[in-house]
C-alpha cells in the first residue's frame, strides 16, 4: 500500500514540474530545468515528505522574484497534517 504522504509528495512534484513546463528551456543553463529535472528525479525515484520542500527552496532560489516559486514550500507545509 502507498503511504498517502508520498502520493501526495508525488502528486506535488508533479504539478511542479507541468507548472513550470512552459519556463523550462531545456537547456543545461536554465535554472528552471535543473530544478524541474532534480523533481522528475526525486518524483522517480519515490518521493519523501521532505522533496517538496527541497523543490520549493530550489525554485526561490532560481526565481528569486517569483512569489509564486516562494509560496510553493509554504504551501507543502500543512498538507502532510492535512492528509492523516
């Protein structure tokens, strides 16, 4: 059985990653494709409780205007106590 936290952990980087799509040149230079692919991978390789918050300090840090990419973190925080 899937822990619900980690579903929910992968359905985050998930929306991430199609969020930010339209941002991500693809190239080894654009920040916004690091932290997308550091996703894809964390998401691949089965996500933990922790990984979005990972993502989320990694796009404020690529996109330091970006007040969206600041609240993503923030918005992870409660959902594990959401789910129980």
């Amino acid at each position: 059985m899937t822990d619900t936290v980690t579903e929910a952990a992968r359905q985050w980087l998930t929306r991430f990653m199609d969020l930010y799509a339209g941002m991500d040149t693809g190239g080894n230079s654009d920040p916004v494709h690091a932290v997308r692919e550091k996703a894809r991978q964390l998401r691949d390789a089965g996500p933990t409780r922790d990984d979005p918050f990972t993502i989320g300090e990694q796009i404020t840090a690529a996109l330091p205007g970006d007040s969206h990419a600041a609240m993503l973190a923030d918005g992870w925080r409660d959902e594990p106590k959401r789910i129980r």
